[in-house]
C-alpha cells in the first residue's frame, strides 16, 4: 500500500515537473511572461485548454520558423546547381576543345594513363612549367 502511494506521488511530481517545463518553454518561444501560465495544483480542465492552445500555437510557430528555413535552404541548394551546370558545360567545352587540339600520340598516352589507374602528367605542361618553378622556388625560402 505504501509502495502504492510513493508511485502516485512520484507521478504526480513527474506531471508537475512536465507541466512547469512544458509553460517554461512554451514562454520563452511565445516571449511571455512566466507568471501568466503558471499553473496551481487545482488546475481546472480551462488551464488545461489553455496550455493546449498554447501548446498548439507553439508549434505552429515552430513549423513556419522551420518552414522558412528549408525553403530558404532549397534557393541557395538551387542557385548551388545552377552554378555547378555552368561550370560542367564550361568544363565539358574545354574538355572538348582540348581533345581536338591534342596529338593523336597524346591521347593514347592519357588513355593508357587512365587505365593504369595513374595521374596524367603532360610532357609539354612540364617543360613550360620547369623556367617558373625555380623562381617559384627562390623566392619561396625568403618569404
């Protein structure tokens, strides 16, 4: 029997607990004052209505404020793809205009270099790049 009552108790205490965290927040996400939702131990069946509606209202204001933001999320993700097919189709034309100019020696290359799995590195990109490096170099060490 004793046993009985400590569970009531806990749960009552449980449920008040609930209750005063439940208009704690709901106050600060509707900015009111706490006091105007406090709730007494005779609640009447109005304040439960009451913290209903607000409870309510809460979510509402919860679901446009996340409404918005996935919306606003859904532009910049769309402004994102616009961009990334104009640079596939800058890319692709380069790709395309660099094919054409390339020696039929050098595709070979680059294809057995793809299917060996390795980096391509160009001969010619590396004799134009060899004059740059050591001044990239020299002035490396007194920067």
């Amino acid at each position: 029997m004793n046993a009985q009552r400590c569970r009531t108790v806990a749960m009552d205490l449980g449920v008040y607990q609930l209750r005063h965290f439940s208009i704690s927040f709901l106050s600060s996400l509707l900015g009111t004052d706490n006091s105007s939702l406090r709730l007494d131990s005779s609640s009447s069946g109005a304040s439960v209505v009451a913290i209903d509606n607000k409870i309510e209202q809460a979510m509402d204001l919860v679901k446009s404020h996340l409404m918005y933001a996935v919306r606003e999320e859904v532009e910049v993700l769309k402004e994102q793809i616009k961009e990334l097919i104009e640079k596939n189709s800058q890319l692709e034309q380069e790709n395309t205009l660099l094919k054409t100019l390339a020696s039929p020696e050098q595709l070979a290359q680059f294809q057995a270099q793809l299917q060996t799995g390795s980096p391509p590195s160009s001969q010619t990109q590396g004799t134009t790049q060899q004059p740059a490096q050591p001044a990239s170099q020299g002035s490396g060490p007194s920067a």
